[in-house]
C-alpha cells in the first residue's frame, strides 16, 4: 500500500470516528455546542421584607455545583437555563426554582428549624471578668 493510499484511509477512518459520535471525539464546532448550554445564572436571595439574605446556599439540584450570596444577597452560578437550582438558609423553608438569568428569589421564614436551637448554661463567674453578652435569669 502507498503512502497516498494510507493517508486517504487515514483521512477517510477519522471522518467515520468523528462522525459516529464515538465517545472522545468531537466535530468541527461541538466544543461551542456543549459550552453554549451552560450559562452564568444571576440573582439576588432577600427575605419576606425584602432584606438581601448573605450566606444563602445556591446549589444545581442533583450536582455539587453551587454557591453562596454575597453581602447584598447576590449570586452568579453557571447552569443550564430550566436546571433546578435549591435556595437554602438556616432559618427559612428551602425553595427550589428553575434557573433562569435575573432571578430574585424570596425566602420564607420556617418558624420549626427554630425548635432545633438549644442554648446551655451553666457555672458562676464574676460579671466583670465575663466577655461577650450575659443575662440574669431569676
């Protein structure tokens, strides 16, 4: 067989291998394809009045992507638009929304997440030797 004749079989079994989408090859422009899917997803997490919730989890549901609120309640996450994305914060319901860009999402408060919080005290010490906050309780 000539060299001629192997560079056309050459030519001939990558074009076949690229266009059985076998698994590790790609065509001409499919980079771009699958890149295109996923998108920078913006928004902002605020509370039932309205305030930016800061520390909100934002997560793609069923992925370990995700993300937390800056200090104005704002988020940027890259997902595929209509992914469900779950909004969580200790404190309030968890909601789950399609992502979609410009989401403003408010959370509500869930009074039972509250039962969950135990303070203990004990020992005696002189108030003037304590840091931090201190109550009396009679």
């Amino acid at each position: 067989m000539s060299i001629k004749t192997r560079k056309t079989w050459l030519a001939v079994g990558a074009t076949a291998l690229l266009a059985s989408g076998t698994p590790g090859f790609f065509a001409p422009g499919m980079m771009n394809t699958i890149q295109a899917q996923n998108q920078k997803i913006t928004g902002t997490v605020v509370d039932d009045l309205g305030e930016p919730i800061t520390g909100a989890n934002i997560r793609v549901k069923g992925t370990s992507r995700g993300t937390i609120t800056d200090l104005d309640g704002k988020f940027s996450l890259d997902a595929a638009a209509g992914e469900n994305l779950e909004i969580s914060f200790i404190g309030y319901a968890t909601q789950t929304v399609k992502a979609a860009n410009g989401l403003k999402v408010t959370l509500q408060e869930d009074s039972q997440s509250l039962e969950d919080v135990v303070v203990v005290g004990y020992g005696v010490q002189k108030k003037k030797l304590v840091t931090g906050a201190t109550v009396q309780v009679k």
